[in-house]
C-alpha cells in the first residue's frame, strides 16, 4: 500500500488556517494529534431558471402496454430500508446522527463533516473511460452534505484504491479531485492510495472523500425554526448525479442501447449524459445563505425527494411537491419508460432534475426566484410546508 504522507506527524487547527486562507492543494496524508474536545451530540430532525418550466414534470410511464415487469432499485441490489434501518441501529449506539452532516465542536463554531463514494457511477467510468469528471462527483457528494449545515468546505481528503495501480489512471481521477476541490474553495488537504492485488477486478477501481467544512454556532442551519408555510426552493441538478446506478445499469442493460448510442429525446450519448459530473452547489448555497432566509437544506441524492425532504422537517410538517413546477429532464423520462418504472420508486430513487432542495421563508422566496427571472441562476418554487408527515405529489 502506497500512502500519501505528510512529512510532519502533526499540525494543529491554527496552522490549518494559514493553508486555508491560501488555497494551497496538498497531496498527503494528513496527521493531527492536537487535542480534542467531547464530540457534542446534536439531535436532527429524523424521519424512519425561475418561474415553472414550460412543460410540467408529470411521471406517468410506470407500467408498459406489454406488461414489461417494472424495475426498482431493490431489485438492482439496493435496499433502501435496510440503509434506514442501519441508520436507526447506529443512533442508538451514536446518538445524535441523522442529519447530511455529522458537527463538532470547535470554539465558537462547529466543524462539519460528511464521507461518501460514488457508488456504481464506477462502472459506468470503467465501461465509457471517462475517468476524469469522477473525482468531481466524488467531491460533489461530500461537499453538498455538509453545506445543508451552513458550513464552508474547509477541507477534503481522498482514499484510491485499486488491484493494481495505474498512474496514468489514477492522475485522471485525482484531476477530477482537483477540479472539484477548486470549486468547493477547499484545500485538497491528502489522502491514500491503496494497491490491493486480487481484491478488485483488473482496471477497476474504488474511491471515498471526506470532507470538512466550518459554521459559527448560530448560524448552524438545522431546520428547527421551519414552519407551515415556508416555500421550497429547487435547484437544478446535471443529471442522476451519483445515486441510483445500479438501478440505472439494470435499465441500460434491459434497453438493447449501449453508452454509445444517442440519448433518445437527448443531446449527446447515453454514455455521456450518465456521466455528467454532479453539480457542486457550494457557493450558489453559501450565498444564498448569506442573504439570509434559508431555514434548511435537502442534499437530493439516494432516497429522493421522498426521503431526504423529511429529514430537515420538524416533526408535525410535511411537504408538497408540485410535479409541474419543472420539466422532468430526457435523461429521466428515458429511464423511467425504458424500466417501466413505478413514479413513487422514481421519486425515492432519483433527483429528478433537481439536485438540492431549500427550504426558505416566503420573503426570500421572492427574492430568489426574482433574481433568477433575470437570469442569474436556474431555480424552481418547486412546493411548500404543510402540517403532516411525508411528502405528497400533486
């Protein structure tokens, strides 16, 4: 095994700053032994482009006139509610986990942090060769986590590991890293590199991110302070992003197409709009932020809406989604008519087009989507908070 290391066996939080505040990209492993506080158990709300588009999001393929057998994500190999009920065996030993980012108390702040891979993304790199967007994805997921905290991205740090290491390869993949920590302003801080002979299939490979990022305690955005009422803001995503492949590669395989072929209804090949990297929402959200209104955030990846909206609401809110506040993308419309997939496994599968969800006062609201009519950005009035449970679809 082959590790990036850092030269020095220490460095405290003070030091850290000084590489922050520079921007500098660091390729080793980095090694604290500063001391540490208590971690601090925070409990979450737990549940086990501007104006609409011109043509509505309606789902409305879930069953083929031929009776084709439709596909979900638990047929593919992933069972969401085994996650879930993981999730409620580790709180118990952990109290306090649950939200899209794990705090830790630092001073007057709180350091945020969020680990995730990009799934069976993987395969379809492997099989189309794209290698060098990955690491964008890879960043994407961690950073778009700990952001529904309010937090900065300080810091990320990689863990590559494969069979037998490729240098060319692997340079492809760490550029996507780069780029991605560029966009995120955080500090490429390290990470390692693993050769395991016999463990992964030749050529292939595997990669996890962690990511740090920072807020001030009072300005942690939980969604405590969310009402009936507050409106729901979406943001665009650039397609699957980097949840639900297994379920998309079962389609792929089911169509006849190959990667190579022409998005039907699409621009491009299916290859390569399966690729697009995930979009980095960190400084449009940050921003956002900054302008005040924002009382929670909803990072749109495994679970869908139907999942990961009810984890920033308190308990006694739900909320409603108006399918024809946004045109469902091709890429969506194609996977779902070709998997003759149900609308609800759709939307506790996919992003849907959207990729991150705001939950924000009606107030700015209006300015959102008043600054976005003028073209600044894409975003969507896509429902509101309502007395209930749940997510329902109108």
């Amino acid at each position: 095994m082959e590790a990036r290391i850092l030269q020095s066996s220490s460095c405290c939080f003070s030091s850290l700053n000084t590489a922050f505040s520079s921007g500098s990209v660091n390729r080793y492993r980095f090694s604290s032994i500063a001391s540490s506080p208590k971690p601090l158990s925070i409990s979450f709300p737990q549940r086990t482009r501007t104006t609409r588009a011109r043509a509505p999001f309606v789902l409305s393929m879930s069953k083929k006139d031929d009776g084709t057998e439709s596909l979900t994500y638990k047929d593919s190999g992933v069972d969401i509610d085994a996650g879930t009920e993981l999730v409620r065996r580790i709180a118990k030993m952990a109290p306090g986990i649950g939200g899209f980012g794990g705090l830790f108390p630092l001073g007057d702040s709180f350091l945020v942090a969020g680990t995730d891979g990009v799934g069976t993304k993987l395969k379809l790199a492997f099989e189309t060769g794209i290698h060098d967007t990955i690491g964008i994805d890879l960043v994407a997921m961690s950073v778009n986590d700990i952001i529904t905290s309010g937090a900065r991205p300080l810091f990320f740090l990689d863990y590559f590991a494969t069979s037998r290491l490729d240098v060319d390869l692997a340079e492809k993949v760490i550029k996507g890293i780069v780029d991605g920590c560029g966009q995120s302003n955080c500090a490429l801080l390290g990470g390692e590199t693993a050769e395991m002979p016999d463990f992964y299939a030749e050529g292939e490979y595997d990669l996890s991110g962690f990511a740090v990022g920072i807020v001030k305690k009072e300005a942690v955005i939980n969604g405590k302070n969310i009402v009936a009422g507050d409106v729901l803001i979406g943001l665009p995503s650039s397609g699957v992003h980097s949840n639900g492949f297994s379920l998309v590669r079962k389609v792929v395989a089911r169509s006849g197409l190959s990667l190579k072929d022409e998005l039907p209804g699409g621009s491009g090949t299916l290859g390569g709009a399966l690729m697009e990297p995930t979009v980095i929402y960190v400084n449009q959200v940050l921003d956002f932020i900054s302008k005040g209104g924002v009382k929670g955030l909803a990072h749109i990846t495994g679970g869908g809406f139907t999942d990961n909206i009810p984890r920033v609401l308190p308990d006694g809110l739900g909320a409603v989604i108006h399918t024809d506040a946004w045109e469902l993308p091709p890429l969506f419309k194609w996977i779902q008519q070709s998997g003759s997939i149900e609308d609800s496994e759709m939307r506790r599968t996919f992003n849907l087009g959207i990729g991150m969800v705001m939950v924000v006062t009606p107030e700015a609201a209006s300015r959102i989507l008043g600054e976005a009519k003028k073209g600044d950005y894409v975003a969507y009035r896509i429902g509101e908070v309502i007395d209930g449970e749940g997510v329902s679809y109108h």
